[in-house]
C-alpha cells in the first residue's frame, strides 16, 4: 500500500496503527512539521521528504528497519540523525541538494547501500571517512581522497561497482606502485571517467620521490572513455597510457604536471620508456613490429593545461598516433616552443586553442600549415607567432568560421587571401 499525505493532514494525524503495512509514504507539500510516529511504520520500504523544510531528520526514522529508499532531496536537511546507521536495509539515499555539508562516519555500516547522492561538500567529506570500503555496493562515487596513514588507498579495492565517473584525490600521499596497485582500478569495469588528482595546491604538497612508481600502479580498466591526470609531479607518462590498454579513450586531459618536458609513448613509433616498471609494462618489450605503431583511435578530445615544462609535442601529437582528434586545447605551457610539423595530417580536427604558450613559434616553412577540416582556431597570448608565419599556417582552412587573434604582439596584419575560407567567416 502506498500513501501521499499533505502537511495539513498531517496536524490531524492521531491513531496511525492502521498504516503499519504502508510500504511507500510521499509527502505531496513541503514538510515543516517534525514527525514523531515514524516508528510505528514497521514495513514502511519507501519514503520521501523531499522539499522539507526540517533541518534534521528525526530520530524516529532510524526504527524504520526495512526502509530501503530514502529521498530528502531539496530539503533543508543539515545532517542524519546519529543512529542513521540502524537503517541497515538501505539501498538508496537521495540527498540531493539538500543543505548537507558533512555526513556521518557511521554511514560506511550501510553495506547495503547502492545509491548514495550527496550535494559536494558532503561528497568530500564522505571521501575521507575510514571504512568507506564497506560500501562495496556502492554505484556512485564522485571523489575518493587518499589519507596520510598507509594502505588509505586500498579502500577502494572492493568497490568494483562504480559507475561514471570517479576522482581520486590527494594520490601524493600514496608512497609506492604496490600500494597504490592495492586500489584494483583495474577490476572497477563499469566507470567511464577517471581522474587521477594528486595534489591542488602545490604549495602545501610535498614532492614524492616515487611518484612514477605511483602513476603505474593506478592502471585503470580497458573500458575507461575519460581520463584526467592533475598536479602529477613524474617526469613521464604512467606506463599503461598507451593504446593497447586503453583502446576505448576518448578523452585525455593533462594539467598542472610541471615536469614533463616531452611526452612519450612505448607504443608509438619513437617513442622510449626504458624506465617503465607498470604492471602491463613488462608485456611491451616483446610487441612486434605492428603493435609498436598502435594509435588512440578513439580519442577525439586533447587538453594540456599548465604544464610549463613541456617544451615540445612531436613524439605525441601526430596524425598517425591520433587519427580522430576532433579538439585540441593548449593552455599556459609557457616553455612550449612548437607545434609538431604534421599539424595539417589531422584531417577530423574542428577546434584549436592555443593560449599562455608564450614560447610557441610557427616555423618558417609552408610544410606547416593547419588542417583543411578546421572549424575554430583561437590563439590568445602566444607571443612568438609573427604575422608571416601564420599566414602560412592559414593557407588550407576551407572550413575556418572563428578566427581569435588576442595578445599576439608580433602578429601585426594578417592577408585575408592567405584564408581560403575568408568568405565563410562568421567571427573574426
């Protein structure tokens, strides 16, 4: 049986004894009064308080032993009652933009639990509660924050159920590849985004010796479509970064990793890693000759922000490593001096944007020019570029309809006949 009871009945509420087989309740106008009968519903599966007005939950409703679906989404609720964690048959909680700003500790004793959506300061403080990996049914998880005591990490060994999209915060605190591989990412199938965070401000992170070592023993699954790495301080890609353990990458983004100088990989053609100790690492050195040339042929998206050692792209970003890049976005890599010569090779590119690459230079030659498929070209304080050379990079742009020069001082005009798509520009 199931009930939608309004606040003004509720004030007429006496003898509810006969609602104890209800199985769902759903309060149809914004609740504000506190409710005291919560215990008599014994068999009560389903109930909803979204929209209340009451800032914490009675305690009443944690007696409620076969609750499975709890939704205070849009409510004022600031917090769960203590003894939230006698809800054992929860399989749900919807929480929503709602008020909650922490949540309780007890809450990892629900291992029932599927569905836990929190507002973000509530996500945060779930991520560093000890225990979390009890909640090994758990679907949805949006950060994980790595503590400072050892094996921190390995919480999330069990929980191979996520799905989406998982961040994993404060990885500097991770100090070796073995305890780092403890987190199994490899086993976690169902996520489709993964973002590698080991530190935001770099002002208060200390610099791990080891953090190579660390970066390989995160290696995510096969299926994985997104994957983000901020604020690592290694001086090489992780070693599964490679096309044949993600041949369903879509989309890569790299920020804040100060110490590359280049970006290599095994698989590509050039490319050396000598170095590299990850776990599918060993398996590389014996490919042959055609899995040496393997290609991200799936991954259409490229963003490189902020990473200000980097000084050049040619043993990564070329046609024949990245057939399909539809959008490539360089950002403040201030040391950055070229483009590979290839450029033109992208024949799906749409999207270019280049700013804060104050280094960045257009070689002198008609060899380089940008491909025929562009859509948007935007360059914003790239000071080296000068008015000659970029007319050369302009000659094969048949599908140019956005053209943003900004801070470019050397860039002093720009021939219009060198643009062979000047009569189709919508912006310039």
């Amino acid at each position: 049986m199931s009930v939608e009871v309004d606040a003004e009945y509720l004030n007429t509420m006496k003898n509810i004894q006969h609602l104890n087989r209800l199985r769902s309740l759903r309060f149809g106008k914004i609740l504000s009064a506190e409710i005291t009968w919560f215990s008599q519903l014994s068999n009560i599966l389903f109930l909803s308080l979204k929209g209340c007005r009451l800032v914490k939950l009675p305690e009443s409703i944690c007696e409620l032993s076969s609750l499975r679906y709890l939704d205070i989404s849009n409510s004022k609720v600031k917090e769960l009652p203590n003894k939230f964690w006698c809800l054992y048959s929860l399989q749900v909680v919807d929480a929503s933009h709602s008020c909650m700003g922490t949540i309780h500790k007890d809450v990892t004793k629900l291992i029932k639990l599927r569905q836990l959506a929190l507002p973000n300061k509530a996500s945060i403080a779930l991520s560093k509660l000890p225990g979390l990996g009890n909640l090994s049914c758990l679907r949805h998880l949006r950060y994980f924050t790595a503590g400072n005591q050892e094996g921190s990490i390995a919480e999330l060994k069990a929980m191979n159920q996520i799905r989406g999209m998982l961040s994993i915060k404060s990885i500097h605190n991770v100090n070796s590849q073995e305890e780092a591989s403890t987190a199994r990412l490899v086993d976690k199938k169902y996520h489709k985004e993964l973002n590698l965070i080991w530190r935001l401000n770099p002002r208060t992170s200390r610099l791990s010796p080891h953090e190579n070592e660390v970066a390989d023993g995160l290696s995510p699954n096969e299926r994985i479509e997104g994957l983000k790495i901020h604020g690592f301080w290694g001086n090489r890609l992780p070693s599964w970064l490679n096309p044949e353990n993600l041949q369903n990458l879509r989309r890569l983004e790299l920020s804040h990793c100060f110490c590359f100088e280049t970006l290599s990989i095994s698989h590509f053609g050039g490319g050396t890693r000598g170095e590299s100790t990850g776990q599918r690492a060993s398996s590389s050195a014996n490919c042959s000759n055609a899995s040496a040339f393997l290609a991200f042929t799936h991954l259409t998206r490229i963003s490189i922000m902020h990473c200000n050692g980097l000084k050049n792209l040619d043993q990564f970003l070329s046609p024949k490593n990245l057939p399909s890049v539809e959008v490539i976005h360089l950002l403040d890599c201030s040391n950055l001096e070229s483009i590979p010569a290839d450029f033109v090779g992208f024949v799906h590119l749409r999207d270019l944007l280049l700013a804060g690459c104050i280094s960045l230079v257009c070689p002198q030659s008609r060899e380089t020019v940008f491909p025929s498929s562009l859509q948007r070209l935007y360059i914003n304080s790239c000071g080296q570029i000068d008015s000659k050379s970029f007319s050369f990079c302009l000659e094969k742009l048949t599908s140019l309809s956005v053209l943003c020069l900004v801070g470019c001082d050397n860039v002093e005009s720009i021939q219009l006949d060198s643009i062979s798509s000047r009569n189709t520009l919508k912006f310039l």
